[in-house]
C-alpha cells in the first residue's frame, strides 16, 4: 500500500475551511485536474476523468463528520483507494488542512519515485486550490 500526505496552511479559521472543503459541489474547484466528482446521493459520490482508473463512472463513498471537521472518502466500487482531510485551527484566525491519500492496490515497495512525485505534486495542487477557494470565500463575504 502507498501513503501520501501533504499539508498547508489556509487564509480561514476551521469552520470556513471545513465548509469548502466539505462542501461536494465545491470540490471540483481544487481536486486535482482530471478528477470530476458530483453527488449521487447520500454519502456517496460519482467519480470520472483520467485520474479514475478504468473507463466510465466509479462510484465512491463521501463521509463528513463536522464536529470532527473531517471529510473521508473511498471508493466502492475500486476499494484499493481510501483518502481523508482534516482541517485542524492554527489560530489567529487561520486553519491548516491535512490530506491523506492511500493506495491500497499499489506495493509501497514498487512504487517509483516518479511516481511518488507525481501523486504528492497533484495532492500539493489540490491544497493550493483549495486555499484559494477559500481566499475567495473570505474575501466575498467581506
């Protein structure tokens, strides 16, 4: 199994973050490129684009625990893969989010160091959008 995880810091407290975060029709703002997820119904989504594995529609868990400010997901119908974020305060109205990403299908062992670059860089990506959407959150609400 392959683990990946990266972290950064974002412009809001917990609960703003959280609720972009958190917020399935927001996501495909700052999931990596050639990743699209819409909602299909309670606690699951619907995941396509070239990084799905295999041809067409998977269909993936989606939980949110908000009082644990924490969003897990996996995938049912490809269950190698499994990934959670947790937004945690950092104080002076800042927040920092953590995402994990595991690849159960994938030997740690055998995994190139390429490809290890190319999942951590579009995990990084990702929380760079995200810190956007949440800039933009802010800055629309003052």
């Amino acid at each position: 199994m392959a683990e990946y995880e990266a972290t950064r810091g974002m412009p809001a407290d917990s609960d703003i973050t959280f609720g972009v975060a958190s917020d399935v029709d927001m996501v495909n703002r700052w999931l990596p490129h050639g990743l699209l997820v819409r909602d299909s119904g309670p606690g699951t989504v619907e995941a396509t684009g070239d990084l799905v594995p295999g041809d067409g529609a998977h269909e993936g868990l989606f939980r949110v625990s908000r009082e644990q400010l924490r969003v897990e997901w996996g995938g049912r119908d490809h269950p190698e893969y499994a990934g959670w974020l947790q937004v945690t305060d950092s104080g002076t109205g800042t927040s920092e989010v953590v995402v994990h990403l595991s690849l159960l299908g994938e030997p740690d062992e055998r995994t190139s160091p390429e490809r290890r670059a190319e999942v951590q860089g579009l995990l990084e990506e990702a929380l760079g959008r995200l810190a956007d959407e949440v800039t933009r959150r802010v800055t629309d609400a003052g």
